[in-house]
C-alpha cells in the first residue's frame, strides 16, 4: 500500500497536477494541549513553572486567564486574557492551551458565528469559540511519529456506474494496482483517493485503473474530445465515487461567491436544480481535501479541490464574496468538516509527553527596569559597556538570557563585529501621538519579543537607540529616516529601530534578513499593533494597517546610544591621518595642475607682449624720420623683430630712448591749455583733452608745465 502511495505521489509530481494536504505543524496532545503553538494576546503576564500542569493551575487561578503557554527550556509560563489568538508563529518548542481542558477536541466540536469568514486574519479567529480555526483533517485520525493520515475504517459509495452514474470524470490517473487489490480496494484504503475507475485493456492484460488524488475529479458525467466535440464512445468497465468517515457541517452557505473554486461540470447536464446541488455536494464530501462547495445556477457546480488550488486557513473576505455579482447566482453551497468517528477522538492527539523545566541555575524572578549605559572606545578597539541596572521579564527570561545583564553593576567587554545589524520595521496607519506612553513601553518590548524570536537571537540581543536591552526604539515615522529612506507614506505612521547583537556567533547577517524581511514577520508586527492599540484612538481603520521592515549591515557608530558622542584612544586616529594624507594628496595634485596651466598662461602673456613692442618699435620709427639721431635709435622697416628672448633687453632700452626723446622733442599740435596729467596704463604719460589720446612718449614722471 505504501508503495501504490508513493508510486501516485510520484506520478502527480510528474505532472504538475495534485498537491497534499499539509501534515499541520501544532501537535494535538492528549485533546487539549497543542505543541509548536501559542495563545497570543497584548496583555499577556508571565511567570514560571517547572510544568505544563503547574502553568495551567496557574491560569486557572488568575482572573482574566483563559490561556497559557508554557516552555519547557526555560520555564516561562505565560497566561493569556480572553482576546488571545492561536497562531503558530513564532511557537517551535512551545505548549499552549486553555484554562480548563474540554471533553472532547474543541477542532471537532466548535461551530464558527455567523462572522466567519471575516475581514482578516484576526477577526476571522475570533469568530471561533476558541480562536482558533481548525486547519483541514484537524479531526482525522493521524500518525503522528511517520507524519501522515490514517485511513478511516469507514467508506461510503456515493456514486456508482451499477447505479446509473456515468463515472467519466477527468483529472484520474493510471495506477499500478498491488497484489492481491482490485483497483476498488486499493482506493478504498487510501486516504487521497474519492473516485476510481477501470478501463477496459488489450487481452489478456487485466483492466487499467485509474484513480484520484486529493481531488474529486471533473466532468464526471459527459467527455469530450480535445477539439470539443462529445465523446460517445468512452464508457469505463466500472466506476465509483466513495466518501471516507462523515462530514460535520460547519456552515450553510447561499448568496455568496467564493474565489478560486474549481468548475467541476455546468448547469446543463441536469435538468432538475435539486439533483444538480446534491451532485455537486457529493463530489465534495467524497474528496477529504475539499471543504468548501457553491452551486450556481447560471454555472454549475463550483468545490475546493487542492489539486487545482487550496484555499487558505482561515478564510476571509478576500475570497469571500456576499456581494459580488456572481453571489447572486448561488443556490445552495456548505462548508464542511471531515471526521472518522469511528477511529475516535483518541485517533486524532499524540501521546507524547510534554517535558518539565529543568533548573539549572539559580534565578530570581526580576521586574522590568531601565538599563543605563555608559559606553567608550578603547585602545583595543573594544566597546565598553556600564551596566547600572537590568532590564528583566521574570525568571524564564532571565535564565534564557544567562548571565547576559546583572543586578549588580557590572562592565561587559562587547567587541563591535558582535553588532550583527540594524533595522526597522514601518507600520503605517498609526500616529504616534495617540499611544498612551505606558503602552508605547508595553508595544516596544512585545516588538522586540518578536524579533527574538523570529531571529533566534536572545531577547537581550535585541536593543533600541539607547541600548537598552530588550526594547525597541518607537518614533513618529518621517521621510528621509536613513534606515528606511526607500519608504514614503502620507499617512501617520511609527517606526520601530532596533539594533542587533550576535555575541554567540551564530546567525548571520543573510539569515535574519531572510527571517526579517519575511512576509510573516511583518504581518505578525501588523497584527501585534492591530490588538495591542485596537482600544485606543492611534489607529483609526484596523484594516489600513501595513507594515515594512527592512535592515542594513552595522556600521561602528551603531553601536553607541543616541545622542552619544564617540571617545577614541590614539590608537583610533588612524583613519583621521589617512584622511589628512588624503587632503594633502589632493593638494598636491591640484598644485601641479595650476603650476601648468599658470606656465602656459605667461608664455601666452610673453608673446602677446612681443607684438606690442613691435608696433610700438614701427611708431617710433615713423615718429622720428626728421631726427637725425632716429637712424641710431631703431632698425630700418623691412628688420625682423627681435627674439623672445630678447624682448625684456629691447623693452628697457627703448624705454630709456623714450624718455630723453620726450624731452627734446617739440610737440606743436599739443593743445596749449585745457591739459591735464593723469596716470594710465602702458607706457604711463599725458592724455590730450581734445583727442582723449595718450601721446606714447611723454613719460608721465615729467613734470611739465602747460605749454612747455
């Protein structure tokens, strides 16, 4: 049998076609209590317990308890108020349940209000008795040490060809049948198979089987070809439909649409309403994968079938859907539950016994303090950390922690690579200036629980800007913060900041990310926020709520509290020096770079020098052809001009000429009065006040008279 399983198991992975019911990850023990689970509520207490028992008297004899949760590795006993949920996040190693122990399972006897489904996740749980929703099969018998379902004693023929049933439903496929089984016998005993059939085969080989897997298979009264046109000439040898254990009803359902159904046949195969809903419901009671199932008028009959998609647990309004255009359409429909009554209840919980809290050290159950830090930088490059006081939650957490904070004051030596990270989480929808601050305390403790355990780090790893263990930092939310700068909003929103240590060694930076940066992370933050200030005005719409998370790699001031101005040693100046080597670096090259451009600049500057000298030297020669001396003075016209090197010597020399010439030489056009001297640029001398001109060789140093 397990063969035949395994051999369909493999045959659909093939295919793509089937998946399984998941085997559920809370172990129901003894009826009651539920391993790998927890009852989580806002105003949770906590205290300590060596057993799971002890942990429940103590709920019973708190008022306002109507659950716990108890931990074994450390004793923490946890009692939860009436608005608590079941979840199991965030629970690996946890045993919760209620106050007082029912009867029988609670999975296999509660009934949901009218409010299921609801809006969310949350509310959806609190329409059940216990909140919590039972997950699929949670009422069939199980194996728990191999991880599998039972098969149930009792099978039920629903549909059968001898009767009529055309029996030619798609979606089987073709087993290998085992020795000594027919194909009905072997799907009778398993678990994932509702309808079989057999084919006739070339003689002598017996009949091929076919079968179902997790699925209630389609189309089960007509077939068509694959360019759809009808196939009457398929008729299998013998065909069934049987249904395993019994169906509870958990809910009538008509006037609504549910999302992601599978079409198994239309509305045009029976004639009478009646028969066609009756049909429809037997494909779904036969197949243990399917809980929900809808008849439509106007579209046959749709069920949940796993093979085609599964819809999730719990199920809300999204796809719920009273008041689509479709709902209008549905007859009749069901949400059931599937049992095999005559397995018994027993057949459903493990026996396995539940551990007691060993104690290994010596605790004392301490109150929540605040921890002061005085932090500095020493020569080995270590932060050292002052501890004043502790931050504690009780015994459990203390003997969780260690020795990690001390009542006494202490110095803890922490190197900074054990800073593993920083981050945040944004969950918008929320103002901050309407949390009460008494709750903004309790909110930032519950947050950093949930990043404890969601990273696997101790509470104690977990600190706010100031340090201070087991806390988050809880801030108005604003644009540009740099942990989350990729986030914008223009609704109120809070962030919470928080800053990782790693002191073991044990997680990297890849694995928290990937755990806080999780979808369920964050939901799990979202949902926290949702209860915890469910009673007051800092959330006006529950269901706006969204949260972000996000973390970055550390960096050395990370380390250090807000507001805390670093200490270092000289043994911490290195990367100042390399900063001013750096500066001087950057100098030198920008030196260089204006020495060559300032060299190309004068040579520039030389040469257009040169040119002016040449036309001064030509208006000088034109000036002085009646002197005698002038043939002396300068080169004849048609001379090349002098070399640049030459330039500075000529330059002073005609210079010296100017100067006697100007005072030998008679001016008669030189206006008589109306003069006046006055410094320029270029050779310096006179302007003329009628021309505005400069004469280019009186040498302003004279000093003439008017008409001298």
């Amino acid at each position: 049998m397990a063969e035949l399983l395994l051999l369909a198991t493999f045959i659909h992975g093939v295919y793509g076609q089937a998946s399984v019911v998941a085997f559920p990850q809370a172990v129901l023990i003894d009826g009651c209590y539920w391993k790998d689970a927890r009852y989580y509520s806002p105003s949770t207490n906590e205290t300590q317990t060596s057993t799971i028992y002890d942990c429940q008297k103590e709920c019973v004899g708190t008022p306002g308890c109507a659950y716990f949760g108890f931990w074994p590795s450390t004793g923490s006993c946890y009692l939860a108020a009436e608005d608590a949920t079941f979840t199991t996040y965030l629970a690996e190693g946890g045993y919760t349940g209620p106050a007082v122990c029912p009867n029988t399972p609670s999975v296999c006897t509660e009934i949901p209000s009218p409010a299921y489904p609801a809006l969310n996740t949350l509310k959806s749980k609190l329409a059940w008795p216990a909140h919590m929703v039972p997950s699929k099969l949670s009422c069939w018998p199980k194996d728990y040490i191999g991880k599998k379902y039972k098969a149930c004693p009792t099978v039920t023929v629903l549909e059968d060809t001898k009767n009529g049933w055309p029996g030619k439903c798609h979606g089987l496929l073709e087993v290998e049948v085992p020795y000594k089984e027919t194909c009905e016998s072997s799907c009778s005993k398993q678990v994932a198979c509702s309808v079989w059939q057999e084919v006739e085969n070339t003689y002598p080989l017996p009949p091929r089987c076919f079968q179902t897997f997790w699925s209630s298979g389609y189309d089960c009264y007509t077939r068509n070809f694959a360019n759809g046109s009808l196939d009457t000439t398929f008729k299998p040898m013998r065909s069934q439909r049987i249904m395993k254990g019994e169906v509870r009803v958990l809910k009538k359902l008509s006037f609504v649409d549910i999302e992601d159904l599978r079409n198994v046949f239309d509305e045009n195969y029976f004639a009478e309403p009646k028969e066609a809903v009756k049909a429809c419901q037997m494909a779904c009671y036969s197949d243990l994968g399917c809980q929900w199932w809808v008849y439509s008028r106007t579209e046959g009959c749709f069920l949940e079938d796993i093979s085609y998609k599964a819809l999730p647990v719990p199920l809300t309004s999204e796809h719920y859907k009273p008041f689509s255009v479709k709902a209008a359409d549905i007859l009749e429909g069901e949400y059931i539950q599937h049992q095999c009554k005559e397995a018994g209840y027993a057949a459903i919980s493990s026996t396995q016994k539940i551990p007691e809290y060993s104690e290994t050290t010596t605790t004392t159950t301490t109150t929540s303090t605040t921890t002061a830090f005085a932090i500095e930088f020493s020569t080995t490059g270590i932060f050292v950390f002052h501890h004043d006081a502790v931050a504690g939650a009780g015994a459990g957490a203390a003997a969780a922690a260690g020795a990690a904070l001390d009542v006494n004051k202490r110095e803890q030596q922490v190197h900074p690579t054990e800073l593993l990270a920083a981050g945040g989480v944004v969950v918008e929808g929320v103002d901050l200036n309407l949390i009460p601050v008494d709750l903004r305390t309790k909110l930032s403790e519950r947050l950093a629980l949930i990043i404890s355990a969601s990273t696997g780090l101790s509470k104690y790893d977990v600190l706010d800007l100031n340090n201070e263990a087991g806390k988050v930092s809880i801030q108005s939310w604003q644009p540009g913060w740099t942990v989350v700068r990729r986030l914008q909003t223009t609704h109120p929103a809070i962030k919470a900041v928080y800053k990782l240590m790693n002191p073991d060694g044990k997680e990297t930076f890849t694995s928290v990310q990937n755990e806080l940066l999780d979808q369920s992370f964050n939901s799990e933050v979202q949902n926290t926020c949702a209860m915890m200030l469910a009673n007051t005005a800092a959330i006006p719409d529950a269901r706006s709520l969204t949260a972000t998370g996000t973390l970055r790699e550390p960096e050395p001031n990370d380390l250090l509290p807000a507001g805390a101005e670093k200490v270092r040693s000289h043994g911490g100046n290195m990367q100042l020096w390399l900063w001013v080597l750096g500066a001087v670096l950057v100098a030198m090259i920008l030196g260089i770079i204006y020495w060559l451009f300032a060299g190309n600049a004068a040579r520039n500057q030389q040469v257009s020098f040169s040119r002016k000298s040449e036309n001064k030297q030509v208006q000088f020669q034109k000036f002085s052809q009646d002197d005698d001396e002038a043939p002396m003075l300068v080169k004849k016209q048609g001379v090349a001009s002098p070399k640049r090197g030459s330039i500075p010597e000529a330059e002073a020399r005609a210079l010296q000429e100017a100067s006697r010439l100007s005072q030998e030489v008679a001016l008669p056009y030189m206006p008589q009065d109306n003069m006046s001297g006055g410094m320029s640029g270029g050779y310096g001398g006179y302007t003329l006040a009628a021309t505005g001109q400069r004469h280019p060789f009186i040498d302003s140093s004279l000093d003439c008279e008017p008409g001298a």
